[in-house]
C-alpha cells in the first residue's frame, strides 16, 4: 500500500526530540508494557510510528526491534508513514459499485487531489477503499473517520469534504 509519495525537498519531519521525549516520558514503559497498547499511543499521539519511536520502544521493552515490525507490519491498523488526520473509506462493494461509487471516488480523487493510499501534501486526508462498510442501505457510502456518509453524490462529496477543510 502507497503511502505519500516521497519527493526530494519535499520530506514530512518527524516528530522532534522533545516531542518524542514528552511522549516517553508519559508512557513509562518497561518490558512488561503490552506492545500493541504502546503502538497505539504513539501512533495516537504521532499519526504514524516514526522509526526513532519504533527503536526507543524497542529499547525500552527489550523487544528486538525485527519483532516489533513484524507487529506492526501484520496489524493494518499501524502505518510507518506520515497519515493524514482524517481518513476517507470509500465503499467499493456491490451495492455502491451498481449506485454509483465510482463516481464517488472520482469525486474524493478529484476534489483532494490524490488517489487511493496517498494522503495529501498538508495531511490532512488519507484515502482508502475497502471491499464493503456494511450500510448497503446507504449506497453509495463513504466514511470520514468513524462517520458515515451515505446517498452520495458527487456534488455532496464535494460539500462535505470542503466542510472539514473549512473547519481547519
């Protein structure tokens, strides 16, 4: 799966120092941390599980740290790549496929400008289809974080997504 495209100059940063200190410093954790719990801090608290905060985990736990990407690697829920704060799930299923979610995704692609497993250059969106939502009733359906959007259109995607870039 494509994250965002890495270009030269163009490099999202890491969290600093201090910030991966503070994080630390408020986790306290040993190696008899539960793992999957400390990933979801640090990916809550970071967007993603930068390498530097993957190797302190690693230190920290006494967890080879081959092991720990192995976690992480097997689990979707954790990215190694810079996200964007919202993720859009557009349905690809069945029921949104015969009522138009291709358009929809058309509608996503077009009015963020990037395609599916990319987040955009200010992550604030990151885009991914998924086979089925489970709301066939809604179609065709997308979901923005854990909200569901259903009956779309083209023209509503559009409203929509322009109401969290106006919110930011």
């Amino acid at each position: 799966m494509q994250q965002m495209e890495a270009k030269p100059g163009d490099a999202t940063p890491g969290p600093s120092d201090a910030e991966m200190q503070a994080l630390f410093a408020e986790l306290r954790i040993s190696p008899e941390s539960n793992l999957i719990a400390v990933l979801q801090q640090v990916q809550a608290r970071f967007g993603y599980l930068p390498p530097d905060a993957l190797k302190e985990i690693s230190r920290r736990t006494k967890i080879p740290l081959s092991r720990i990407y192995g976690v992480v690697s097997f689990y979707a829920q954790f990215y190694t790549e810079p996200h964007g704060r919202h993720t859009i799930r557009v349905c690809r299923g069945t029921a949104c496929h015969v009522k138009g979610g291709g358009r929809v995704l058309e509608a996503v692609e077009q009015e963020i400008g990037i395609s599916e497993g990319e987040s955009t250059p200010d992550l604030m969106f990151y885009l991914e289809t998924v086979a089925c939502l489970g709301t066939c009733f809604l179609a065709p359906v997308m979901m923005i974080d854990n909200q569901y959007f259903g009956k779309l259109t083209p023209e509503r995607v559009k409203t929509i997504l322009r109401s969290y870039q106006n919110k930011e």
